[in-house]
C-alpha cells in the first residue's frame, strides 16, 4: 500500500496570494523585483507561493504600534 503524500506542491498564484494577504498582485510583483516580500517558486514561466511561506511572511512583520522599533525598520525598508 503506498504512503499518503504529505509535502504540497506551491498552490496559491500571485492573484491569490495577494488576496490572501490583502494585497495586491501589483505589490507582490514589485516585491519580487526589488525583493522584501514572501519566498516564491518560479515553475517555469508560473509563480506560485506556498501558504507557510505567506503566513511567516506576514508575522514577521508584526508590529505593536507605529513607534515599535520593528515597525521603523520596516518602513525603512519599504521606501
């Protein structure tokens, strides 16, 4: 009898991670043109996100306030 199979293909297309994130794709584009945003694959010409990659993605941008020294460093490094 064979093993079920537990690793998952990335799933989620640059429309739905940005949905899922509530961004939108256009950010996520130029994220991966200047870098900054969520670890992709590029399978060929497609692009897909895993939903662990968002999900560590966005808490490590957790902030508690907007003079959080987390919060400084990411708009730092956003501009």
């Amino acid at each position: 009898m064979s093993q079920p199979q537990t690793d998952t293909l990335p799933a989620l297309n640059t429309v739905q991670a940005a949905a899922k994130l509530g961004l939108s794709p256009a950010t996520l584009e130029k994220y991966r043109t200047i870098g900054g945003g969520p670890t992709f694959h590029k399978l060929g010409r497609a692009v897909r996100y895993t939903a662990a990659n968002l999900e560590t993605w966005s808490r490590a941008r957790a902030c508690e306030s907007t003079s959080d020294p987390a919060y400084e460093n990411l708009r730092r490094s956003a501009s």
